[in-house]
C-alpha cells in the first residue's frame, strides 16, 4: 500500500480477473475503491481456490484493500442505488454490458463528466475469456512441442487488461482534468490479445513470411535460449540478451573453442547476433547439453552468477511460496490474518516499490456488504432510517 | 491514437518488451514519447523476428508513434546528453540500471520533482527476463500434460510490467501534481509474477494444501472449461462462467437428462455451483465429448451462439491476422507503410476504444536518431553549430 493516489474514489462493478485488477492495483496506490456486488456476491465470489468453507483464496486476494457495498441488482430499486453511486462518484471500473444499466451514455446523463473504464470480450459485446481469445490468436499453437494445442495457465490476457484498464482509467481523468470532459474507455480482451500479437511484431511476421513461425517447445525464438538439465538433474532455463552475456556464457563453460569451430563450420560470427545463435542452435545446443550436464547445480550457479549470465531453475508454484526471496522476506508481501476466510498467510501488496516512500502492509480484503452502510450514507446522503429499509427489503446487503 | 495524454512529454531509456510498452501505450493516447538509444540502436533493435535487410518487425512494433534521439552512451558526453534530457523533460521510462549513470538519485540532482519509473529483474538489481521468472514462480509446471516443463511463448510478465508501469508512471504524476514531490517507482518482473501468484490466491493456496494444484492440460482450474473436438475435426474450448450459460450449454447439447443422471448419482447439483462441474469432470467431460463430437462445427457455432455459450476455436497466428473481426476490419488497426523496415501492414494502435472520440491511425515508428536534431535544439536549446559538431564527433546519431 501506497498513498500514490490519495483521494481518488472509484466505483468498481466487476467480476473474475481483469476488471477486479484494474480495481486491486489503484487500491494498492491509496486509491479508495469501493466495490459493488450482488447481495451475497456476484458470479466470482466462490471461485475455485475455496477453503473447506467455500471462501475463495482467488476472490479475497483479487479484492484487497477495496470497500464493498451489496446491493440486489436485479431490482430496480438496487440498479438505480448503483447508478447513483456511480454518478456520485465520478470514476468507475467495470465488466458489465456496455449497453446494459450501467451504460455510459445512461451514467452519464447523471454525470456529463464521468470517466467509465469498461473490460469487454469482444467489442460488440459478444462474451469472451481470456482462454477463448488466447486460442482465437494462435498461442496455444505455438506453445509446448505440439502437435495439440497447449492453453496457459497464467490468465494472461485478463491480466494485462486489467492493467492497461487501470492506465486507461488515470489517463482519462487526466484528460478531464485539464478539458473538463468524461469518456468512456473500452478494452475488449480480444483487442488487447490481437493487438498485442502485432505489438510484438507476430502481424507483420506471419503476413510478411505468409507462414506461421515454427513450433519450438522451451526454446526461446530468436536468440540463445532453452531449458537445461544439470548432472544432478536440476532443469534451468537460461537466456542470453546481451553479446556480454553471451561471451561470459561460453567462456564460464570452457566453451570457446568449440564454438569457434561451429562459427568456422558455418561461415558465421555469433558475438555480436542474437538471430544467428538462434538460426544455428541445432550446433550450439548439443555443446551446451554436454556442459551445462557435467556441472552440479550448485557449481552451474556458482559460475553464471559470476559470469552475469541469466539463469533460473524450474520451481514448483509450491516452491517459489517458501522462496524467501519472492515471498518471505520479500517487503511487497506481509502477513494477512483477517482474511475473509479465516486464514493467516503472506498476502501481496502493489507490484511497484517507492524508495522515497514507506509502504503500508497489505489490507485485507472485505466481506460482502461490509461498508454498505458507510458508503450510502456518506457518498448519497441516506438516512439511517432509509438505509434500516433498504435492508429489511433485501435491496442492501450488510457484512454478518 | 487518442489524444488522452496530450502535452505530456516523456523520455524512454529502455529496451526488450516490458519497458518499451509502457511507453508505447503512452504514445498511443497521445503523449509525447521520446525513446533515446545508443547510436545504430540498443541491444533490442534487430531483434527477431526480423526482415531480409535485418529491420526488426519487433522494434518497429513496439516503438510506434515515438520519437527517436540517438546518443553514443558509451561516451561521458552521450551520457550527460541523456540526463540532461531527463531532467528537462521530468518525467522517464526506463529498465537501465537502478545504479548507473541514469539512477532516480543522480537524476534528481538535477530535477527535484523527477518521477522514473523503471522496469527491473530482480528487486536487488539482478538481472531477470520473462522466461526467468515464469519458471521461478511455477507456472511452466502446471502447463500442459507434463511431466515436462512447459514454456508460455507469449512474454506475459514482460507485457504486465509493462502495462502496470503505465499505470505507475501516471500515477506518480499524479501524486506530483498534487503534492509536488517526485517519485522513483520500480517495478521488478519478479514482484509482478510472484505478487500476481499471490493475487490469484495461489500463494494462500499451496501453502494452505501444504501441495501444488494438479496439472490441468487444457482444462480450466475450478469451472468447466476445456478444449474438445467436433465432429469435422475442429478443436474448440467452451468455458462456462455463469450459471445461465451452464444450463443453456446442456439444453443445447441435449444433455439436460444426461447431466441430471450425474447429478442423482453423485448426489450434488451442477446448477449453481463451477466448482462442483469442475470435481466432477470426470463423469461430465465424456458427455459432452460425445456430443460435440456429433455436432460439426458450423453447425455447433449455430447452436452455441444462440444460446449464448462462450466457446472458440483453436486458430494459428496467421488465422488470426487474416481474420477480419481481429484485424481486417478491426478499427483499432490502420494500414501502415511508413514503416522503417519498408514493408506495408496492418498496425495496432490503443487497445482502448473511446466512443466520445475519433480514433487516429497508428503511427509508424521512428528511424534510430530521427528526431536527435530536433529534440536536442528544442529540449536542451543546443545551437545548430554545438550539434553539428556533436554529430561530426559520434557523440550524436541522427537518422540516415
């Protein structure tokens, strides 16, 4: 927690990953965001990982640090206590349906100068995932040794979204605060997933050579890269970026010589090109399978991270938790007890780190409902009278 | 090309993926992104994939519609060039060093208020990548069937980290708006990947299970969501998020009775519950098998379609780049022939789309040392005669 963004209030009505991580990462800065969900919560309040008691692991870390107010939107009367929230507030994060009650353009007649950040699937509306527009793109296809196609784990799409919505979010109230004027931002995750295949050239590359790029397991395309297994069976992924790296590489494996030869054989100088040493890898791999093979782990380490070459062994998810360096004495984790589902473990705080600043630890996230009344009375003014009849119809949910 | 940010001018020190997207989306909403490089280019700039004439499509991908300074940084002078620009400019981009010449400290000498925001490997200053990371956090270990690690192709931590700077770099600005003060925000790949294990809920996850989630292949964690086949051979993946998609999914596969028999045996019900169709694939999963595996694909399209089921094939990158909702006729796209290496084809522009405002094309990237001249009178006030002689010298690089 940081106080980056003090005093900024956002409305957040979403679900799953994108839209609650655009929500996460401005509450992680000192943001003041304020979830609303259905009574009881909406279609992600239970997602899988769940406790014995079905509180989710995913849900209670993908909404730290907001507020919650529970409202029964499917009356009218909880739809319009949200519109009015919303226009009240001025910024708001969502996933719902662009044409829904929660429209800009219905917004907006409230708030001419509201600013509506909206993650969609496809751009006219139709739903998309992040696992159906990872394979309408072609990644799959290309991960993993084939022939099947192979879907990440990771949700990446979601998640780049997610970030790019809360970028999106801050640059349009910069815009409005310097011309007065609202917009609404959409990011539809087939956008981000297509245009991000073009940001990295895959457009151009498949259209210009009207070929798709060749499979290649964990090998990295277009420069020294691949996973290697050590004598005593330590699986290490190892990349070469810099020509410093790799002449320390292959110096530090007693390797010159018999690269040399292969640069001799093929007419060719890898020192100062990554292309080549990809182009050329049915030479160069077997050189380093038979070094990288005769060193320990422990030795291999010893001599790359002397020689600045970048390396990382494959850890388990397992693993890397009781990695002290990511996670125990990592300063953007600290210890959570009041999680909604009772458990106690190192929970994250904002992925940027302020040497100028002292970061707060991690908040927890609410309980549904937790701040209805806090927020109804404050942000529209109702009276406690009003807010005890809004309960007692169901239409405002309050934390048990 | 929106013109959210305009009259924010930025200056990019960086190379690779993450570091230049963060100023590549800037650039998209119209702010003023100066990249400076190493005359001839920086380590990233005939990256792969590349043309015959050895034109990166990559760095011409991720460096549109900037502006290019070229500087020796070999050189005291080159270097002093950069920080002098940094400091005119106040704010920066950068995955240099957190201790070299262009550190946040020595920058601030000169510019108080200065706010950087700089992509790292490790917090410590350790160099990581992408490919490091993922596999020190777990992921490579649960994607695919196994037993063997498995690679993501696309760079996911890279494109977050880039995406979040962003995010930081204006939220940083923001706080400096109001408060005065500059900022360094760093963003190290390894914060990102582990920090977003943790907001997932994989961190609570495997330590409270004391055990890592199994491997999935293409089957989705925690719903029902999995790749199957259609009679005519075409691989498809139907995830189901809500409740209503689950039960139009089986009245459209003519499984109401089917799923209903599960249900009686295994004494639960699947309707409002992702989690319980995800434990009981195994019994699930052959149903449907045998039913899309009935259906052929146009004809699965039509039936999925109108009852609403999120659902896609599996398609090549070259698919996705002849396909026009992604591309041909996809708005976010302009035709670009301005490009350095000479080729003509369809250019990203934002992922974001502004209802309320006219979109630009996308805007070719810069030739190495294009804009030197320009910047350096304008920015530092060096005279025509100090830059001609800096140019006779090296110590400038202006465009060919």
């Amino acid at each position: 927690m940081y106080n980056l963004l003090d005093g900024l209030r956002i409305i957040e009505a979403s679900s799953f990953v994108a839209s609650p991580t655009a929500g996460l990462y401005c509450a992680q800065f000192g943001a003041e965001v304020i979830r609303v969900d259905q009574v009881g919560g909406g279609p992600d309040y239970h997602r899988w990982p769940v406790t014995e008691a079905n509180d989710s692991l995913y849900w209670e870390n993908l909404n730290r640090a907001k507020k919650s107010v529970a409202l029964d939107l499917t009356q009218p009367e909880g739809r319009e206590l949200l519109q009015a929230l919303v226009q009240s507030v001025g910024q708001f994060i969502t996933n719902f349906p662009a044409d829904g009650f929660l429209s800009h353009a219905t917004l907006a007649e409230g708030r001419q100068d509201l600013v509506t950040v909206r993650v969609m699937g496809w751009p006219d509306g139709t739903p998309a995932l992040d696992y159906t527009v990872n394979n309408a793109v072609g990644y799959p296809m290309m991960t993993g040794i084939g022939p099947e196609p192979v879907n990440h784990v990771l949700p990446a799409w979601d998640l780049l979204s997610g970030a790019y919505a809360a970028f999106a979010l801050l640059a349009a109230i910069r815009r409005r605060e310097q011309t007065g004027l609202g917009s609404e931002v959409r990011v539809p995750l087939s956008d981000v997933a297509i245009g991000t295949v073009a940001n990295l050239g895959g457009v151009a590359e498949v259209l210009h050579n009207n070929a798709n790029r060749s499979r290649l397991g964990n090998t990295v395309y277009g420069l020294f890269g691949r996973d290697f297994v050590t004598k005593d069976g330590v699986r290490t992924m190892i990349v070469v970026v810099t020509h410093r790296q790799w002449a320390n590489l292959i110096a530090a494996l007693g390797l010159t010589d018999a690269v040399g030869a292969v640069e001799a054989e093929r007419g060719v100088s890898f020192a100062k090109d990554d292309g080549l040493r990809f182009e050329h890898r049915d030479a160069l791999f077997p050189l380093f399978e038979a070094a990288i093979g005769a060193l320990d782990h422990a030795a291999m380490v010893t001599v790359f991270d002397a020689a600045g070459v970048v390396h990382s062994a494959y850890k388990t998810m397992l693993d890397a938790a009781h990695d002290s360096c990511l996670v125990g004495d990592n300063p953007i984790f600290s210890a959570s007890d009041a999680n909604p589902s009772g458990l106690a473990y190192p929970a994250a705080g904002a992925f940027g780190t302020i040497p100028q600043l002292q970061r707060a630890d991690a908040k927890p996230a609410p309980r549904n409902g937790q701040h209805s009344e806090e927020i109804l009375s404050e942000a529209l003014g109702l009276s406690s009278g009003e807010i005890a009849r809004l309960i007692d119809s169901g239409i405002i949910g309050i934390a048990k």
